[in-house]
C-alpha cells in the first residue's frame, strides 16, 4: 500500500532528487514548493484512507512559511510524523526542530539512502502505534498517566490520548525507570543518543519542557521537578 509523503522544499533540484530516488518505491511524494498550502493538504488528506498523508519533510528555510513554525502545526494539528531538513547544522537550530515537535531532523547536503531510512523509520513508529493503541493494554502506569513502553502512546490524568515523538518517548522512559531519584542531564542525553552532552547543551531541558506540558504540569505541582545541580526527577505526589 502507497505511503504518501508530503514534501515542503524550495530547492527544485533536491526536490528532483528526491522524486527520482522515491520514484519505484512505496512512498508516494507529492510537492508543495513554498510551505503556503503543506497545512491545508496534510489536514484535507486525513479523511481519506488511501491518500492520507502520513509522513512530511519540511525544510526549516521556505518562501512562503517559516519551516519551524509549520513543523509546530503539523506535529500539534496532524498525526504526521515530520521530518525537517536544513543546511543548518548547529546545536540550536537542532534544538529548534526538536522542541517544534520534528521527529528527526536531517543537515543538508541529503543523503538519500540516510532519508530513505529514517522515513521508514519514523514510518515504522507511526504506524506501529496506529495498529496498536486500541486494543493494547501493555502500558506502564505511573502515578497519574499512562505510558506504552512500545508506541509512543501517553495517557494522561485526564486521560487524554496523547502520541510522544521518538526523543520525548525515550527521555519519559528514563525518568520512570529513576523514578524517585534525580537522574542527570548526562544520563538522560546518552538515553535518546546523544552521549557527548556539555553543560551548554539544551536539548534535554527543551525536551523536559514539552513533556511538562504534555503532562499538564503546573507551576504549584510539576510531575517533573527539577533537583539543582543533580538534573530532573519524576515524582508521585
């Protein structure tokens, strides 16, 4: 079955690349070279089972939108996994496409065969989530959520249904398995492979802060407390 992929690049000749490289594949690539209609498509195709989008490479820099910003409504609007590429290979602007809710994010100059994988990976994920959620009752439970330890899938105090990206999953897993404990950035860094953290390093704080909200943290009552100097704990009470 076709797995329709939205493709938001301004760059004809990757965007030619792409095509040609996807062409006798599964993955069925469809274009929007400014960003101006990515949302609309990707909302318009999800009543439809046999051409809803499921996967979007988004480009941060576009003509029309900026990139993180339509990274954002797609992760918070759709259920599409979103991958961003980018010709900027920094720590912040990594830290950028994380914290607007990317599943991965790839530096340009692209390597096809390195994108082939990681949509089919992200692919995997999704779709390893769709068929399970209904009818699976493996979930850790922790105090007052949900957790299922293979799809992603968080059940909150007001047993909302929420999907965890792939980083947001492995750092909530951490915690649980140290729950009652504080567990260093260090730690929690190697947990979602990044091993080489420096104190300068943002991700891990970028994505305990999704998480707290996720969560439905407060100011007066976090499920995740921060211990100064030691790093982050999860509490039951």
């Amino acid at each position: 079955m076709p797995v329709h992929v939205l493709l938001v690049e301004d760059d004809e000749l990757l965007v030619k690349r792409i095509e040609n490289h996807f062409a006798n594949t599964e993955f069925c690539i469809q274009v929007d070279s400014t960003g101006a209609q990515a949302l609309a498509l990707a909302q318009a195709s999800q009543g439809d089972s046999q051409h809803a989008i499921e996967l979007a490479i988004v480009d941060i820099v576009l003509p029309a939108k900026d990139g993180l910003t339509l990274a954002r409504e797609l992760s918070t609007l759709t259920e599409i996994g979103v991958i961003m590429l980018s010709s900027r290979d920094s720590q912040s602007d990594r830290i950028a496409g994380l914290a607007q809710g990317a599943d991965d994010y790839i530096c340009k100059p692209v390597d096809l065969l390195e994108l082939e994988l990681r949509m089919r990976a992200v692919y995997k994920r999704l779709h390893g989530a769709a068929s399970q959620v209904s009818d699976s009752t493996e979930y850790i439970e922790y105090a007052d959520f949900k957790l299922h330890p293979d799809n992603r899938t968080l059940i909150t105090a007001k047993n909302e249904e929420l999907r965890l990206t792939e980083a947001e999953h492995k750092v909530l897993i951490c915690l649980i398995a140290n729950a009652g404990k504080a567990t260093s950035r260090e730690k929690v860094s190697e947990e979602i492979g990044q091993p080489d953290w420096s104190p300068t390093d943002r991700t891990v704080d970028v994505l305990i802060g999704r998480l707290r909200k996720k969560l439905g943290d407060e100011k007066e009552q976090k499920r995740i407390v921060t211990v100064r100097g030691k790093g982050y704990m999860l509490s039951s009470s």
